[in-house]
C-alpha cells in the first residue's frame, strides 16, 4: 500500500460513500442536469454549484435531517447566484414568450422538488429534469 493512499482519500477504495455525499452529489448532478439543459452550463455557472454543495454541506452537518432538502436548496442557490449576476433562470417554457419569467422551486423547504410556473399555476419539471433549451425558452436567461 503505498503511504499516501489512505491519507490522500477519505473515502478509500472499497468503504461506501457516506449518505449525506450521495445526497450532495445527487443535488449536484441534479442541478447540472437542469443548467445542461438550459445551455447555460458555462464554468463559471458550474462553480456557483460547486460553492452550494460547500453550503450546504455545511448546513446538513448542523441539520441531518434537512437531507433530503438539498437538491431544492441547490437548486435555490444556483437560482439566486444566477439572477444576481446574469439574469433570471430557468425561464417559463409554458407561459407566452411575450411575457418571460423564471420558474421557482417548490416546495422551498421540502422533499421532491420541482420547478413550477406560478403564472399559468402548473408543475413543469422536477428538479433536475427540466426540457432542453431547443424544446423552448425554458434553458436560457433573462437579463434582470
């Protein structure tokens, strides 16, 4: 074994990953997947989730429970980042393009989170499985 192999990796080759990693991880690629989505998933925009997972590891370390709110949280974040420094994101693919808006993330605080349009008043999107930005205005983002 060679002397930096256990010190190097906290999670050494064959220990299971611990569960608030998977949560994180799946938050993570979760969000990915919507700013993918969006062909807004430039590096500068994947960092903002970068520095969310670091949050939010932080806050389910003092709340455990709180688990199985950090996708919606990410997500949340990503949000909020984005429309301080490029604009509102992800845009409404329901409502008349006329009228752009973002969607928001239900519930705030909650399991199963998803993207909804408060507009038009329906669900569009769980996190994480929103349509690509070629299925409509949904991926892009409008200036503030």
């Amino acid at each position: 074994m060679s002397p930096s192999s256990d010190a190097d990796d906290p999670v050494g080759p064959g220990d299971p990953v611990s569960p608030l990693e998977q949560v994180l991880h799946a938050a993570r690629a979760l969000v990915l997947a919507d700013l993918v989505a969006g062909d807004v998933a430039e590096a500068d925009v994947v960092s903002m989730v970068e520095e969310s997972v670091v949050q939010r590891r932080w806050w389910v370390e003092q709340w455990p429970d709180g688990m199985p709110y950090v996708a919606g949280l990410v997500a949340q974040d990503v949000q909020d980042a984005l429309l301080e420094r490029y604009g509102r994101w992800p845009l409404c693919p329901v409502c008349d393009a006329a009228d752009p808006h973002a969607l928001d993330v239900e519930p705030e605080l909650g399991p199963d989170p998803h993207w909804v349009c408060h507009k038009a008043g329906v669900r569009v999107a769980a996190v994480g499985a929103l349509p690509t930005a070629a299925g409509g205005p949904a991926g892009g983002m409008l200036s503030s």
